[in-house]
C-alpha cells in the first residue's frame, strides 16, 4: 500500500517538472487560432466613380391658381333658389352653377314686350301719317308747317319705339343673369352662395381655377437668379409623395428689397397631387458637372461626420473622413477625403466599427477583390446584395458581430 502512494506521487511530479516546456509548436498553433477574432462579416469592395450630377438652385415657395376667376351675381336683389356645385367640383365653361329667382324679372320683361309692341304700332301709324301729309303738301293741300309737324311726329314716334325696345332687351339681360355661369373650365375653390340668400349686384358667390392649372411661385436667392432662364426642370420634393416635375415659364422683373430674393414662375403639370395654398419646397436644375460619387450605403454619418470604411492588408476595418456633396437618386458626391483610386466597403457600415477583422468576397464586375488580404480565408455560403449594392453577409452575421470566446487562462506553474 505505501509502494503504491510513493509511485503515484513521483508520477505527479514528473508532470509539474515538464508542465513548464509547455506543449509544443504544435499547441502554440492551435492556441493561436483559438484566440484570433473571427471575421464580423463578409463584405464587398467598391471604388468611387465619376458620376454626371446635376447643379441645383434651391427654391421654397406657394402653390398658387394659375389665373382664379370671381363669379358674382349680375342681378341685383333677387333670391338665390338653386345652387349647384360645390368646392372641388370641376365645370366646364357655361355650366349653371346657381340659379336667382327669375319671376320678377320675367313679369317686367312681359311689360316691356306689351311697350315695345305698343311703340311701334305707334311708330307705324305716325310713319304713314307723314306720308300722307308729304302727298297732301305735295298738292297744296296742307301747308309745308302742318307737314313738318308730321314728320317731327314720325321721328319721335321712331325714338319712342327704339327706347322701349332697348328697355325690352335690358330685361331679357336681366332674365339671363338669374342663371350664374361657369366663365371657363375650372375647378370650385370656394363658395360663398346659400340658398335663401339676396344676392346684390357684383356680390361673389364663387371662385374658380381656371383649367385647373396651378403654379408654383418659388422664392430662390438674387445672386442664383442669373443662372435661371425660361424652359428648365424644377423638381418639388414632399416627404412621403413622389417627387412633381414641373417647367420654369417666367422670372419676376423684381428683386425684393427687404430679402434680397427673386420670384419665378413654375408650370405645373395638371395631374400632379398638389393643391393651392400649399407651401412646398425643390429645386431647379440648371445644368450638371462630373463628380466623384459613391452609393449612399457605403457612407457612414456618425456624429455629424461622414466616413468610409477601408480595409487594410491584415482584412481589418479603418474609417476614413469624408466631405460630402450633392446627392442624386442613390449616389452621394464625395467632394474630399477619398480618391478614385481607393477601395471602400460598398455596404453594411453600420454594422462595423474601427478594427473589425471582415472577409472580403467578390460580388460583381463593379467591386473590388480581395487580393492577398483574403487569400487564406476560407469560402462562406454568403447571401445579400451584389455588385456596388451591397456586401455579402455570411449567416446571422449580418444583424449583429460575432462574440469572440475568451482565452483559457494558462496551466498553473507550482508545484503540488
């Protein structure tokens, strides 16, 4: 029994005395790979391109009507019994939009028909009259005072007939302006008729956009109105509509004083979902020039800067700063920082910070290979975007960064 406790602890010792000399190359190496971080992800390279972006005069400012059009009420005292539109309704030129009460105009255009009717037979009848006088003078018979009261008769008789006549027709005026129209085609933008009402003369009771056509009055600085001239794209931009296009017409003669801004007109197309009134906000292209551009998903806004991530030899993360510029659909000017030749991330920086370690895949004509940086890297099954859209992300790497397991703490070197 004593025998065997003695071995069992010169056995133990043996082990402390070599623990020192350690493992071998061969441990040191499998040590070494344990502790390495793993690569957060699988990423695309791009280089910026020269991109034709176009030159833009910022301008704010109201949708206005084109040309609005006050209808009033021709008539004077007479009771609106009938109206027939509304606001937003489009009408077309000629269309009733409210009817006053005729009866009374009507009763006086039957009396002024009775005059009219009487003046001529009156005018008639003094008319042969002075014929038969002029016979009656012409043989001696009656003496040429008599034949010029006649033909005095005749002439007011004439005068007589055509005031009444004139009166007639006042009336039939009268008659026609108890139906209000349409004077051209147009949408409603406001009512002031209500049935019941005594409209005066002149009174407005709508108002009409003519053709519907609107405006855009836009506001841009003084010192950018002599890049602007008749016939250029402005572009009105609103968060959550589509942008509206629309054509410069005209430049105000006028600078204000007080803002030192200018004033131009822009056409509006008729099928735009913009409403007058509105205050809105765009821009106006006056040309383009060549800039070196990046897609948006390869530039980082951290802390009010703006950066781009590149990787060195070792396939780790550097952010570099970056000055940016104009912006066109999905490409961001770099005016600074970044020459064509440098290779960046093409996406996904959000998900990577300064000395992440990525494999870099080839993802189209458009990206960047990896070279030597990721020639031991072994493959990944990578899904995700292509070419300069986006990096390839390998797994669930994509959502967060891999956690990289801590190195086991070193064997004890006491002895027992």
């Amino acid at each position: 029994m004593k025998h065997g406790l003695f071995a069992l602890a010169a056995a133990g010792l043996v082990v402390l005395a070599l623990a020192p000399f350690g493992p071998g190359p061969a441990g040191d190496a499998a040590a070494d790979a344990d502790a390495a971080p793993a690569a957060v992800l699988s990423v695309a390279l791009i280089r910026a391109q020269q991109s034709a972006l176009p030159l833009r005069v910022p301008a704010t400012g109201h949708v206005a009507a084109w040309q609005e059009a006050s209808i009033g009420a021709q008539a004077d005292g007479l009771r609106l019994t009938e109206v027939r539109v509304n606001v937003g309704d489009t009408v077309r030129r000629g269309q009733v939009l409210a009817l006053l009460d005729a009866a009374t105009v009507q009763a006086e255009l039957a009396e002024a028909r009775a005059a009219v009717a009487q003046a001529v037979a009156e005018a008639d009848e003094a008319q042969a009259n002075h014929e038969r006088a002029k016979k009656l003078g012409a043989l001696g018979a009656m003496s040429a005072q008599q034949v010029g009261q006649y033909a005095v008769g005749a002439t007011t008789a004439r005068a007589r007939r055509d005031a009444v006549r004139a009166a007639e027709q006042r009336q039939r005026l009268r008659l026609a302006h108890t139906r209000v129209l349409a004077p051209d085609d147009g949408i409603i933008t406001a009512r002031m008729a209500t049935v019941g009402a005594v409209a005066a003369a002149g009174q407005e009771l709508f108002r009409l956009i003519q053709d519907g056509r609107l405006e855009w009055r836009a506001v841009v600085s003084a010192a950018d109105l002599d890049t602007l001239e008749p016939g250029q794209v402005a572009t009105i931009e609103r968060p959550g509509h589509e942008p509206v296009r629309g054509q410069l017409r005209m430049l105000a003669p006028q600078i204000d004083m007080r803002t030192h801004t200018g004033l131009v007109y822009v056409d509006l197309p008729s099928a735009s979902t913009l409403r007058a009134g509105l205050f809105v906000g765009g821009s106006i292209e006056i040309g383009s020039r060549a800039a070196l551009t990046l897609p948006q998903s390869a530039v980082l806004l951290r802390d009010g800067f703006h950066y781009v991530l590149r990787v060195d030899a070792a396939s780790r993360v550097a952010a570099q700063r970056v000055e940016v510029g104009r912006i066109a659909g999905d490409r961001i000017e770099i005016s600074a920082g970044l020459s064509a030749s440098e290779a960046v991330v093409a996406a996904g920086v959000g998900f990577l910070g300064e000395g992440d370690r990525v494999r870099v895949v080839d993802a189209g004509a458009d990206s960047v290979g990896a070279g030597t940086a990721a020639a031991g890297a072994p493959a990944a099954d990578a899904v995700g975007g292509h070419g300069s859209s986006g990096p390839r992300v390998t797994g669930s790497h994509a959502a967060a960064p891999r956690l990289r397991a801590p190195p086991m703490p070193a064997p004890s070197r006491g002895g027992a």
